[in-house]
C-alpha cells in the first residue's frame, strides 16, 4: 500500500498535486491576473503572486514559486482572446467570479497544511484543494435497439413529443466529457461548444492515467475514449435515427467538455475525470453561451471532502441560478443516504434512478435533496460509435434534462416564461407515484413528462384566467 499523497489533505480523494484555488473577499483582487483560457493559449502570462503581502509570504512559504490564474473568464469578454480578465460585471463581482484564482506550486506542497493557513487571513473567503471529480461509468453494455423505447414509454416521452415538439432557441448544456462530432443522432444537432480540460502530466496519483487531450482549452469538445457525455446526450437530443428522439426534442445541444479521460487503479476501463477549476470554467461558459438547461451528470460525495471548506461548484451553481439556468444533477451511485455536490444544492434539480420496474435502483445515492427519479438502469443511448447500454444516475438526469427543456419550450410557446423553481415543483407534482407507494429520499416518484407538460398548461391557464378577471 503507496503512502498517502502529500496533496492530498486528511485523507481525501483526488486532488491536483501542487494546485488549489483561492477566493478573495470582495475589493481583494488584482485586477492584473490574466484568465487561465488566455494563459493556456499563451495569450497572457501567469501573475506570480496575489497580494505582495501575507497570502504571497505563505505561499512562498509553504509552496516556493507560485503561478496564479483567474478561473473565471467575465461574460462579456469571452470572446476577446487576451482580455478575458476585464469587463466583469456586478453579478460576477458580487458572488467572486472576478476573484476566484487557480494557484499552482511545487508538486510536493503539503496542500492541506497551505489550504488550513490561508483560511485563517482576512482577506481570503475561501481556500481549497484542486479537488477532481469524476463521471462513474461502468463499461457499457452492447446495446439492443429494440430495448430503447421501453425507458422512454415509462415517463411518457413519445406522448410527451407529440404534444409539445421542443424549440430549437431553447439551449440544453451537456457538462461532461466530450462528443463525436459525427454521428447519425446529432447531424446538424450540436452547437459549437468548448473544452476546459486542462489537466498536466499523466498521473495525479498513483496508478492514475490521464489518456488523450487533457492539456489544452480549445473549440473542440471531442474525446475519442469515454462516451459518457454521449450517452446522455443521446437522451437529451438524439433525433430519431435508431434511437427514439430526445425528450428535450428540437432545443439545441450545447457540448462543454470539463471530464478529461483516465484509466483508474485496477480498473482497465476509462472513466470521465476533471478538475474543479476546469467544470467551474466550463459551466459559466455555458451559462455565458446562452445555456437554459444544463445537465450535470458528475458529482464529488460529502465524505470525499475535508472539513471546513465550501463545497466544490457552489459559485458557479449561484451564478447559473442567477441568470434563470435549470441545473439538473446526478444524484450519485453511491447507494446511500448523502449528499454528492453539486446534486444537494438548494435550487438543483437532483434525479435519482429506478430499474425496470418503477423502483429505486439499488446503486442510487438517496437524500432529503432528491427531487425525483428517472431511468437510469440499462438505457439504450449514443456512443462515441454507434450505441451502447448504460446504467447510473449519470442517465437519469438527462431525461429530466430534457423534460426540462420541453418544458421551457412549452411556457415560451405560450408567452408565459417558467422560472427554475416552478419548473421544478411541476415536475416534483406530476411525477408518477413509485410501485408499492413512497420511497423516502428518493424524490417524489417518477419522472412523467406528458403529465408536466399538462400541469404547465393549466397553471398558465389559471394565470390567464387570473389576468382575465383582473381586466374585467
């Protein structure tokens, strides 16, 4: 058995070795620190320190040399290549995009010793690891095309797409790892998307390896290793090729890959993994691109976390929320009761997953947190070639995705736009009821998307009727 990684604080899960981010309370940051995409494409250089006082002192201190980066990109200049760091706006000024930064120092770093040390100055909010989350992806199975209606059938998907056909200004982010760029689901389908990965070197632990792009911020959300975006992509936007069409039906897919591949200890399989500061990025680019819906489907446990600390995706998740985003989590495959982050967020929408029957999968993390499950135990979806049959909450989250979508679609059509947490409690209320009654942490039951499509429909006829009166 290896010693323990001296990045790694208390025992931890992964972290990136000499890496960790550091939030300054607001009226704190310099204003000279260039963004990490511009540095990554050598548009800018990194700063050397954050205050020329006691945060650079520790630093030094504990780590030698320090390279700084923003993490945040400001909405209005993500398309101005080396001046990404200017123009921020109050939104992102008020929840510490504009003074969120990625520090980087020796490899050997006992991170959790700095991280404990930078907490305890004034001018620092926040200070944690580079934690890494993964996307859980058991190998998928070979994939029966006659087996894919059954899923979509339960939550009343077809009769669903018939009634409301989907809008295609309607943006659905898929967070994930990256794409095929030609397949028969997606022609025409996906929009231009981004990539955020940037992980360095080939290990982050032992016996961690990192497989193919994983070092360079470009336009091109591809990754020829894991399909795991895919297969939630074929749920949320497939067109009807071989599969039964997405439940977010003609809204327009926004691919942001944040999920590098790697090859886990003992497990010859590649799964999705990223670093914190690389999905933060890659979920405010989507809120920025124009993204309605983004689907989530990674997550980090509550117990993978030293105490102490704010929990991974909490700004971003605010930011999102902030600008009218429906986020839609995983809740976890752990098959306990806890909270996997970003799913336990208030405002949220966690899914959790049932088998065949209508029941709760035995994997599926429960929570007071769970909204409501959807299928998620051997979906017939898209992979980066052909098809395949996957399993996990990872795939029952695209499917309330992309109701979610409709949904959106459906209030716009009928010029009554629908914020996330009505959206939300109509899913909740028209989820049909689990098989043998209710299943506590596990949500409401099952997601039904005719049957929310029809609750939306008559709370905007009550609005109306309500206007109507109010008129005469």
């Amino acid at each position: 058995m290896s010693a323990p990684a001296p990045w790694l604080p208390h025992g931890a899960g992964y972290a990136v070795p000499g890496a960790l981010l550091v939030k300054l309370r607001v009226g704190e940051a310099p204003p000279a620190v260039p963004a990490r995409l511009d540095v990554m494409r050598r548009l800018g250089t990194p700063a050397q320190g954050l205050d020329g006082g006691p945060i650079d002192r520790l630093l030094r201190h504990h780590g030698g040399a320090a390279r700084v980066t923003r993490v945040y990109s400001a909405a209005q200049s993500v398309h101005r290549p080396g001046a990404r760091h200017l123009g921020y706006d109050d939104v992102e000024h008020a929840l510490g995009m504009a003074a969120t930064f990625l520090v980087e120092v020796d490899r050997t770093t006992p991170i959790g010793t700095l991280v404990d040390a930078l907490r305890q100055l004034p001018a620092v909010e926040h200070a944690c690891p580079h934690w890494i989350a993964t996307a859980p992806f058991e190998l998928p199975a070979a994939a029966d095309l006659d087996d894919a209606w059954a899923p979509r059938v339960r939550v009343n998907g077809p009769d669903a797409l018939a009634y409301e056909t989907g809008d295609p200004a309607i943006v659905v982010a898929i967070v994930d790892t990256g794409i095929a760029p030609v397949h028969p689901e997606f022609v025409d389908r996906w929009r231009a998307g981004f990539d955020t990965v940037q992980l360095k070197g080939t290990d982050l632990a032992a016996g961690v390896t990192l497989l193919g792009d994983h070092a360079r911020f470009d336009r091109r959300p591809y990754d020829p290793f894991v399909g795991h975006g895919m297969g939630c992509a074929g749920i949320i936007g497939a067109s009807g090729a071989c599969l039964p069409p997405g439940l977010a039906g003609a809204a327009s897919l926004l691919p942001i890959r944040v999920l590098g591949a790697a090859r886990l200890p003992g497990r010859p399989d590649p799964v999705g993994m990223g670093a914190l500061a690389d999905i933060d990025c890659g979920m405010k680019i989507a809120v920025d691109l124009g993204a309605k819906v983004i689907n989530m489907s990674f997550g980090t446990p509550d117990s993978a976390l030293a105490n102490g600390g704010a929990k991974p995706h909490e700004d971003v998740v605010r930011y999102a929320l902030a600008h009218g985003c429906v986020l839609v989590a995983a809740s976890g495959n752990s098959g306990r009761d806890e909270a996997f982050w970003p799913a336990a967020f208030d405002g949220v929408i966690a899914v959790g997953a049932v088998d065949a029957s209508g029941r709760p999968a035995h994997f599926t993390t429960s929570g007071a947190h769970v909204a409501l499950c959807a299928p998620g135990e051997r979906i017939v979806t898209a992979a980066l070639r052909g098809y395949q049959c996957a399993t996990g909450t990872s795939f029952a989250a695209p499917f309330v995705a992309g109701a979610a979508a409709l949904l959106v679609s459906r209030a716009e059509r009928r010029a009554s736009p629908i914020d996330g947490a009505t959206l939300r409690a109509l899913l909740v209320e028209s989820a049909s009821p689990f098989p043998g009654g209710s299943a506590p942490g596990y949500g409401s039951g099952v997601l039904d998307v005719r049957a929310a499509l029809a609750a939306l429909d008559r709370r905007i006829d009550r609005e109306e009727d309500d206007a109507d009166a109010d008129d005469g």
